[in-house]
C-alpha cells in the first residue's frame, strides 16, 4: 500500500479536514464514504488524516460522494468557504 514519506503538505491537510468535516456533517461513517465513492474505508481514513498522497480522480470522487465541489474541499481555512 503506497503511503508517503514527505511530511503531508498544507494542501492535503486541508483536504482531509475538510472532507472528514463534510463527511460527519451530512451524517456519513467512513464505510457510507467508502462505498458511495467506490472506494476502501481504510484509504479514506488514511486521506482524511493526511498520511496518504490521494490523486485527482479520487479527490474528485469523493467531492462527488459528500455532494460538494472538489474546489470547497481544496480551499484554505482562511478563505471564504463556497459550496457551489
């Protein structure tokens, strides 16, 4: 399982959070996350804790799954939050 070395970066802390803050507001566990995105519940966990390297395809997935635009999950606490 390829996990990262490099010291997680501002952009995918932010990522993370934010999913995991959507996630728990629309009432999702993890394993919900996991299947409405096709994807594995440990993997998402791993993404939202900033300790995996996530690609596009997936990051665009998973803004799909909490009905968000990928764009909203990628935004810093510092600016102004649009969900679309």
């Amino acid at each position: 399982m390829p996990t990262t070395q490099r010291p997680p970066s501002t952009e995918r802390l932010v990522f993370g959070k934010r999913l995991r803050a959507e996630r728990h507001l629309i009432g999702l566990t993890l394993e919900d996350l996991a299947e409405a995105a096709d994807m594995n519940w440990s993997y998402i966990a791993q993404v939202e804790r900033g300790t995996r390297n996530i690609g596009i395809d997936n990051m665009a997935a998973l803004a799909r799954a909490v009905g968000v635009p990928l764009a909203f999950l990628l935004q810093s606490n510092d600016e102004p939050a649009k969900r679309g």
